[in-house]
C-alpha cells in the first residue's frame, strides 16, 4: 500500500441538497411565472372589455343627446304653428306673440322641461320671451336668425356657458315665407338622468368655466377641472370620487385614458365623454361616468391567488417526490464518495470491503459505479508494480537522452541558421556556431547580453511582418556587410515545475527576398518601362479622389504620329521617346499630380483640387515643356508631340470609368482640332453629345453583360487545298430589345476605353468553351480575338485555366487572336502571356498582320500559331501588284518561321489560285462563308461525348 497523504477534506453540500435547491429555484421561477402571464392575461381581457363597455356607453349617451335634441326641434316647430304666433309676427304685435303662448308655458315647463322661450320677428327683434334669459345667449340667437331667416330651416344647437343647455330655432312661416323664429332651450338634466340609465354608471354632467347660480355648492365646484357639476347622480358616493380624480389627471387625458381610483376596498373607473356644441373657448361640457368596478378588480385578483397557490402547491408535491426518488441513489453515492479517497491512498483492501459488487439483472448507473470501483481497485493495484519496473526501464531512457542531446547540439552547431535560447528577461543563454561565425563574436561576449540589443527591432514593419509574440523581422548589421534583416520563429521551451520560462529562437536571413517582394510590390503599381505608374494604381488613385468633396481634372495624353517613331526607327526608339516624355513630366509635375502610363503612347495625369482653369494651365505648361523634347535617330529628327483631353469630375462623371471615358472624348477632340493641342470637354456642345452617347453605350454594355443580351456568330476560316471547314472564328454581338443584332463596331471601341473590354473578352471565352466542348470530338476548333487590354491582365492565364478546367473543353481546340498592334506595342508583356497561354495547350494567332512592316523583326520572338494577314492587302490582290509582293513576302516570312498563314477577306474565287500559289494555307471571308449564328451553325453537327 502506497502512503500518500491525506489531502484535505473540505466542506461539502450534499448532491442531494444540491439537486433540490436547483430544482426548487426552477420551479419557483416557473409558478413566478406562470402566475404572471396569468394575471397579465386577466388585466389586459379586463382592460379590453372595458374599453368596449365605455366605447357603448359613449355611443348610447351621445344616442340620448341626439334624440333630445330632435325631440325639442320638434318642440319648437309646434310652438312656431301654434295658432295666433304667425299673425302676430306678421302684424308685428308683442303682445298678440306673448298671449299665443301664455296658455302653455306652464305646461312645457312642467312636462317638457323647457327652461326658455324666445320670439323674433324678421328684423331679429325680440317679441316675446318666456323663462329667465341665460347670459351671453344672445349673440349666437342673433346669427340663428340671419341662418333661419335666409335658409327656413331650423336650427339647432347644444351650448355650454355656465351650464349646459340645448337649443332649437325654428322659422315661424306665413304664406310660405318666413315671418320670424321661434327659439326654445331647456337643460340637460333630463339626458342626465337618461344616460344614468342606459349607461348602468353613475353620471355627472361638468361645465368648465364659472357657474351660473352661487347657489351651486362650494363642494361641487372642481378647481383643478376649471368647472363645476350642474348634475351628478347619487351625490353622497360619486362626488367625493370625482373629486379625487381631479387631482389625479386633467380633463383630456381622461378622456383618452379613463382612470381608475381605489378607495378602501372599493375600485371606481373615471371615464368622460367631451360634449360637441356651438361653446365659448372659456367654457365646455362633459359628461363623467363613474363606473363601480370592484367586483371585476376582485376577480382577476382572487384568480391570480389561485394560480399562485396551485403554482406553489406543484412545486412542494414534485419537491417532495423528487426527493423521495432521490434519496436512497444518493446514500449509496455517499458511500462511493467515502470510499474513493481512501483508494487514491493505495486503501484496495478497504474499497474491497467497503463496496459489494451488485448482482441481478439490471444495473442501473450506480451498479456500473460500483463494479468500476472494484474494477479500478484491483487496477489501480496492478499499476503501482507496474511503476515500479517502468522506473528502472527510465533510468536507462535518461542515460539515451543525453546520446540524443550530444546529437542535436551537433546538429545546432552545424544548421546554416541562427540559433540561440533565451531566458526569461530576454537575455541569451545559448548561441550555435553559426550564429557566432556571422557575427564575428566569442561566445563568451555573447551569452548574458540582451537579444534585443544584438538584434534590432524593425522600424517600419508591415502586419505581415510581425505575428504577434511568435515570429518577428529583426535587424542586424554583420561585420563587412550592409544591415541584414532576420525572421525569427520564437518557441517556448518546457520548464519543469518553479523554473523560469526560456525560449528557443531560430532566425533565417530573408534580406534576399524581402528586396524581391519590394521590387515586386513597386512592379504592381508602375511602369517598368517609364518608371511613371501604371493604369490600375491610377485608377485607384481616381477612385480616392473620389471619394473626397473637393472637384479635380483629368489629363488625357496620346502622343501624336508615335506609330511612325516605331515603324520607322523601330520600337527601341520609341521606348526611348517614352522614357524621355515620362522624365520630363515627372521632373516638372510629378510633385502636384499623379502622372501614369496607360499603356503604349498614352499617359494620364490627375489633378486634384483643381479647376478648369488650372486644368488649362497645366495643359499648356505640358504642351511648352513637350515642345523641348526631341529624339534624333540617325537622320531622323522624332518630335513629341501630344493630343491633351481634359475631364473635370464631378462634371463629367462620378465614377473612374465615366471621367476617363470623357477625357478620352476630349482627346480625340483635341486631335481634331486644328487650332490647339488641348480640348476641354465642355467648351463644345457636341462633345457633350458624343459623352452621353458614350455613356449610354457603357451603361448598355453593362446591362447586357448583367442580363445576357449577346450573342455569338461564327464565320469558317476554310483550307483553301480541299475547302474542308475544321476551323471558325467567333464573332460577338449585341441583342436589341427588338431582337436585332448590333455590330460591334458600335460597341467594341466604347468598351476598350471604359475598360468593359476585359469583361466582354471573359464572356466570350465562357461561352466559346462551353460550345467548344460539344463539337471538339469533330476536330473543330475556334478562334476568340482578344483585346490589347485583356493581353495586359495579370488574372488571364488562371481565367483560362479556370475556364478550360470547368468547362472540360480540349485546350489545343482554342485559338487565342491578338492584334498586331498590341502585341508589338508592349512586346515583352505580350509575348509572356502568349507563353502562358501554349503553356496552357491553347493556339495562338496574330490578327491584321502586315500593318507595319517592323513587326517582320518580333515575328520570330512570338510565339504564335498562325498569322492572319490584313484583309487590306487580300481585298486588292488580283488587281494590285504591290498588294502581291507583300502578301508573297508575309507568306514566305510565315512559312520560314513555321507559322501557318490566313488570309482575310477573301470575298470572289478568283484570289483562291493566287493565295494558293503563295502557299496561304486557310482563308477567310464572305465568299468562303458568312457570320451564322453558333447555335444554328453547329445545330445539325452530333453530339460530343
């Protein structure tokens, strides 16, 4: 038996305790919350049905309104045909209009509660009147008059001024026309009394303003309503109510919100009804209904009790159960628990005694803890004479280990890396030979000093430079030699238990490689030609400006004539006249703007917070400073000469495609200009013409590109020997919405200079693999002209590559055309891609061959598959004889240098014999076949596999 110590024992809730706590604080939080959406439930059906029940009060109380008032129109109209009433208004006798009612005031006081009677004759003269006059009814009678009198029809009108009364004028009429009115007013005391009925609530009815009569009662005068009770039912119990209320919330918020008051163990509900009528701005009426609502309030809470009781009785009987099933599993727990520590200390013969292993049937969880105790007892036991001999096979692994570490400090010291330990204050504890070789130091001056001292920090570091605590890029600088920049890998060592922390750090030269990633990173945003930068950096330059609210220009400059500077000096010429213009520009402006080198001849300067007049100037200070650059080579003399379109943004686009597509308008004005070499594009209305139809076409193209408007045709390039057809040309157009075809010639141009070009160039490759698969098993092959700009993609060789792999077209089926200009226009660039793409198992041809004799001298260095001569020269074979030299010379040169030669535009069968003879292999044109369609032209054609 082991003798381990006993570690300590500390206090410990039961797992039973645990289990009920746990269980108890769930459930209460349940019946919590039960209870709560109980009662919430309850309030908001309560809430709901109370709003119902006060919206039909209000209607039937405003019923009851309405109904008096016709009852005292109707009234009125029989007291205006009372006998006697017409003749007297009509001879205008007071006292013939007071004895036509004398008789029956008594009665209409009495049975219909009329509290006042007024006559007028036709002038708005008082004639009669009956009862106590109310203050301030008279002006709005005497408008009731001029409205009577002129349209004969009554009037009625309910007005609230001290107290609440209703009124109803009638016209009093005598042979058809109107001899007088008839006023007649009464309280509204009686609908008081009506709505107390229909509405089953107490009501008041409330005037605001002064009362009428001081003999009202101080008690019945709210001053925190402004307004006094002219009626109130059941006084004794509602009036002290009401007055509560007064304090608790103003007249229109309870007329949106009725209120709810508690007094003693009775709930009361405050609710008013607004009365509509003809009333002073200091005065209004309200009807108050005070609704006893204690048995409603009772209920929800006498429900809500008994959710909570029921919640809580829940809770104790499954506390209770829960407990019952638990407590016979958790003793024998309990016992395991008691049992375990003592096996930790080597106790098997205890644990043994202790535990029973369980027989039966069934085993439950505990069963298993059971038997697995006994189990790891005896295993337990059978591992501590195990460790005994491990301990004796260690000592013999321990001598191992020291032959192994003689090895690898062997290794360490002859590893061409530095390497070297540190501890846990940075300072180093162990060098390789390496390392103090490089650095011409002794180890002993080396161990103890701090790395950081050896081995400088990086001032600037880029984020992948450092990664976090792990790996740096340090500097040092080695006797003889420039800095050297280091990348160290930093690696904790394990320490055993109380040792400080060391750590291993391996560092490997990588100055080599990091000047490459700079030239690498200088490469994508430059010229390597002129050193200026390139397109994309200055379209991301355009775009931040952009992005900024200050307005700016864009110069657009084409040299003038550069073509014959390569044709008749060759292309080191002018590449060197290049060169030359982008010194000369950089040198005068470069400190003010961002100066590129579009490709070829073309240069683009960007001006920020500028406008055109300074564009202007700096067109001209550009146009001075050309004027003194000149090439001389031989006996020629190659001026500079530039073409400058000017583009200001916001005005002439917003985006980076739109302003340089307008500068490029202005360019082209410039060179049509005989008067000067710059244009600035609004300054001729045409040019804006021809920039928003350049804009329509970009925003076409790019509609079409986004709902696939264009369509492919194919036209066959045929060998002339035997007129066999196993070779197409892909042709691409647009679809109108009428469904007619648009040449490209109207769009092609517009998307070379807004960059679309790359896009179109993508869907036409898409699209001629997808059809290329179909029909390779037959030997046919397809040819897709590709633009100048797209030989200038870096992403071009993995687009194809990605594209022939997803699409399962055979590479050697797919011809690539490039035009003559652009290839010897930047030859390296388009003889690396050209590469690339044979690398990739695709043809190549070069498209419109014969322009300019000096391609002759790149024609070796290229690696194409055909070349396409110029239909320029084919059109006028027959009858042109120095059409035949050079077609003769270009068929000899491309026979010579193992290309195959195409001849285009072969439009009648008499330049077949002829082209033959010249050894031109394949020809093309409209005699030899048309553009089709490519679904119609390879329809009839079996399927591939």
């Amino acid at each position: 038996m082991s003798n381990l110590p006993i570690p300590y024992k500390p206090r410990h809730l039961s797992l039973t305790w645990r289990v009920i706590a746990l269980s108890s604080l769930l459930l209460l939080g349940l019946a919590s919350l039960f209870t709560y959406i109980s009662h919430f439930n309850l309030t908001s059906q309560f809430k709901e049905s109370r709003t119902a029940h006060l919206a039909r009060q209000e209607r039937e109380i405003r019923l009851a309104v309405n109904r008096s008032e016709e009852n005292l129109r109707q009234l009125a109209s029989l007291l205006a045909a009372s006998p006697g009433m017409g003749t007297a208004l009509a001879s205008n006798t007071p006292v013939l209009a007071a004895d036509a009612l004398n008789s029956q005031w008594p009665t209409l006081q009495l049975e219909a509660g009329i509290d006042e009677i007024l006559v007028f004759d036709a002038n708005g003269e008082r004639m009669a009147s009956w009862g106590a006059p109310q203050e301030g009814v008279f002006k709005p009678v005497s408008d009731w008059v001029r409205q009577v009198m002129y349209s004969e029809s009554p009037v009625t009108s309910l007005r609230c001024f001290q107290d609440c009364r209703q009124y109803a004028a009638v016209p009093v009429l005598v042979n058809a026309d109107s001899a007088g009115m008839v006023v007649v007013s009464r309280s509204l005391a009686d609908v008081t009394r009506q709505a107390q009925r229909v509405a089953d609530s107490d009501v008041a009815l409330l005037v605001t303003g002064q009362p009428a009569s001081s003999d009202l009662g101080e008690e019945r005068i709210l001053k925190a309503w402004n307004g006094h009770l002219e009626t109130l039912t059941h006084q004794a119990s509602t009036l002290p109510v009401l007055q509560a209320a007064a304090h608790r919330k103003s007249l229109p918020q309870l007329v949106s919100n009725p209120l709810v008051i508690q007094s003693g163990e009775v709930h009361h509900e405050i609710a008013a009804i607004p009365l509509d009528g003809d009333n002073p701005r200091q005065s209004s009426g309200y009807f108050l209904l005070v609704s006893d609502i204690t048995g409603q309030i009772g209920t929800i809470t006498q429900d809500t009790r008994t959710s909570l009781i029921i919640s809580l009785a829940g809770w104790i009987a499954a506390e209770l159960l829960l407990l019952a099933i638990l407590w016979r599993p958790m003793a024998r727990l309990r016992r395991l628990a008691d049992v375990l520590p003592s096996l930790a200390r080597g106790g098997y013969f205890q644990a043994r005694a202790a535990v029973a292993r369980p027989k039966g049937l069934f085993f439950d969880e505990i069963d298993v803890l059971d038997s697995t105790t006994l189990d790891l007892a005896t295993q337990l036991e059978s591992f501590e004479g195990e460790l005994r001999t491990r301990s004796e096979q260690l000592t013999l692994r321990v001598k191992e280990l020291a032959q192994e570490r003689d090895f690898v400090e062997g290794l360490l010291d002859t590893a061409r890396v530095f390497i070297l330990t540190q501890d846990d204050q940075g300072h180093i504890t162990m060098v390789n030979d390496y390392a103090l070789s490089m650095l011409a130091l002794s180890e002993a001056t080396l161990l103890g000093t701090p790395f950081d001292k050896v081995f400088l920090p990086r001032e600037a570091m880029s984020n992948a430079a450092s990664i976090g605590s792990h790996q740096d890029e340090r500097v040092v600088r080695l006797p003889g030699q420039s800095e050297r920049i280091i990348v160290w890998a930093h690696a904790a060592l394990p320490t055993r238990q109380n040792e400080k922390s060391t750590r291993i750090s391996v560092g490997l030269d990588i100055t080599e490689r990091k000047a490459a990633e700079a030239r690498l990173t200088w490469l994508a945003q430059h010229d390597p030609l002129t050193e200026l930068y390139n397109r994309r950096f200055f379209q991301e330059a355009l775009d931040r400006a952009l992005e900024k609210d200050s307005p700016g220009a864009v110069l657009f400059l084409d040299l003038d004539q550069f073509k014959e500077v390569n044709e008749l000096s060759g292309h080191h010429a002018g590449d060197s006249l290049l060169r030359t213009v982008a010194d000369a520009l950089h040198q005068e402006f470069g400190r003010d703007c961002v100066i590129a080198r579009l490709g070829g001849d073309e240069f683009s300067i960007l001006l920020q917070n500028a406008d055109a007049a300074r564009a202007i100037q700096l067109a001209k200070a550009i146009d001075r400073v050309l004027d003194n650059i000149g090439l001389t080579v031989g006996s020629r003399r190659h001026r500079a000469v530039a073409s400058i379109g000017i583009a200001l943004y916001p005005i002439h686009g917003d985006t980076p495609s739109d302003i340089m597509a307008s500068a490029d308008v202005a360019m082209y004005k410039a060179k049509e200009s005989g008067i000067q070499r710059w244009h600035l594009l609004e300054t001729i209305q045409h040019a804006k013409d021809e920039l928003q139809q350049r804009v329509y076409w970009v925003e076409r193209i790019r509609k079409a590109l986004r709902e696939d408007d264009f369509t492919l045709m194919v036209q066959p390039i045929v060998r002339l020997a035997d007129r066999d057809v196993r070779h197409y040309e892909v042709l691409l157009r647009m679809r109108n919405d009428d469904g007619s075809l648009v040449a490209p010639g109207s769009f092609i141009p517009i998307a070379e200079r807004s960059g679309q070009i790359i896009q179109l160039d993508r869907w036409v490759v898409r699209e001629s693999l997808k059809a290329l698969r179909s029909v390779q098993h037959l030997g046919i092959s397809l040819a897709v002209n590709l633009s100048g700009q797209s030989f200038h993609d870096d992403g071009l060789t993995r687009f194809l590559a990605d594209e022939l792999t997803a699409s399962g077209a055979d590479p050697h089926h797919l011809i690539l055309e490039i035009t003559e200009t652009a290839a010897v226009t930047d030859f390296a660039t388009a003889s690396g891609m050209m590469q690339g793409i044979r690398e990739l198992g695709c043809r190549t041809a070069l498209d419109d061959f014969g322009v300019g004799f000096s391609s002759f001298h790149y024609l070796s260095q290229l690696p194409v598959d055909y070349i396409k001569i110029d239909g320029s020269f084919i059109r006028n074979l027959a009858n042109n004889s120095d059409s035949r030299i050079i077609v003769k010379a270009i068929a000899d040169i491309a026979k010579g240098f193992g290309k195959q030669a195409i001849a285009e535009f072969v439009d009648q069968e008499t330049l077949i014999p002829l082209l033959q003879d010249y050894g031109i292999t394949y020809g093309q044109g409209f005699h030899l076949g048309r553009p089709t369609p490519m679904k119609t032209a390879f329809a009839n054609m079996p399927a591939g596999t």
